[in-house]
C-alpha cells in the first residue's frame, strides 16, 4: 500500500514537471509565433508602402531605387515570394524602358540621316578608330547581316577576318561601337546616310 502510495506521488510529481516543461515550450512557441506574426505583418507593411510608391510611369531611376531597396530587406518566406515576384516585374518594366530609350534613340539618329541635319551628340564619341569609313559601314553592314552589294565581297570577308580577330583579342565588336566610330570619325559630306538607313 506504502509503496503504490509512493508511486502515485512520484507519478503525480512527474506529470506536474512534464505539464509545467509542455506549457513552457507551449508558451514559447506561442510567443515566437506572435513575434513571427507581428514581423510578418510588419514586413507586409513595408513591402506595400514601398511598392506603392512606384508611379504608372516610373522612370529607370525610380525602378531601380525600388529594387535596391526590396533586395536590402531579409523578408520572411511569405512576403518573400510577393518581393520576389514584384522585383522581377520592375526588372521586365526596366528592359521595356531601355528598348523604348533605344528607339527613340535610333528615331532620332534616322530623322538626322534623312534630313541631313546634325547627328544626335550621343552617337558621337572621342574614340580613335584604326579604320577607314568604309571598314566601319562594312562592319556594320556584316553586324546587321546586310549585304549592300556583292562586288565589296572580298573586303567583306577581309572586314569579317578582322573583326573575328579583333574578338578574339577582347575588342569591342558590336554595332553601337561601329556606329558610333563611324558617324564621329566621318565627315558630315562623306556619310553614306541611305546605306546606313537601311541598317537601322
């Protein structure tokens, strides 16, 4: 009897400490739940007012400022993927705004061509070129893939040797390069503006 009455006190006693364990750990888990809840609200917060500041036509800067500023923030799993999501959006609506520059860019370079007025300063640049006028259309003419006519086809092949060394060498070999050497390093008289047109 003694012994079944020790047993039940020690039963008893165990149970209290497991009890007293569970709702401590029940305890911290609900208050780490709550923090979690409080930050996960908190970060919801900052993600929606950040985001809110982009305007119908935010420009290059503003985009970029927005995506700098999402990268910084360590956000939990749930606000994570919705920055995530948006980060990549900002970053197609930057893409859409460098090829609208890049139009509106050529649009100009092209009204200047046709009018024979002054070649947009943007295209101009301070480089040197070891290469005549006519290299430089030809590069372009090979970058652009066309063929102005078949009679330049060995200087063609020649320009295309060229280039494919000057690659290899880790020289700048695309078309706004070419273009750019081309329209500062030829003069106004001597540009052939209706076979640049057509690369354009």
């Amino acid at each position: 009897m003694q012994a079944t009455k020790k047993e039940n006190q020690l039963w008893q006693a165990f149970r209290e400490h497991n009890d007293k364990v569970f709702a401590k750990r029940s305890a911290e888990f609900e208050s780490q739940k709550a923090e979690k809840d409080t930050l996960n609200s908190e970060q919801q917060k900052q993600f929606d007012e950040i985001k809110s500041q982009l305007s119908e036509n935010g420009s290059e800067a503003e985009i970029k400022k927005l995506i700098s500023q999402l990268s910084e923030i360590d956000f939990l799993p749930a606000v994570k993927k919705q920055a995530q999501k948006f980060i990549t959006e900002l970053q197609q609506k930057l893409v859409e705004l460098e090829q609208l520059a890049n139009a509106a860019r050529f649009d100009a370079l092209k009204v200047a061509l046709k009018d024979g007025s002054m070649i947009p300063a943007e295209f101009i640049s301070k480089t040197d070129v070891d290469l005549s006028s006519e290299q430089l259309i030809l590069r372009l003419e090979l970058l652009s893939d066309k063929v102005n006519d078949e009679s330049t086809t060995p200087e063609r092949m020649a320009e295309q040797v060229a280039m494919l060394d000057d690659k290899l060498q880790g020289q700048n070999v695309d078309f706004d390069c070419y273009l750019s050497a081309y329209l500062s390093n030829t003069p106004s008289a001597e540009l052939q503006s209706e076979r640049l047109l057509k690369l354009l």
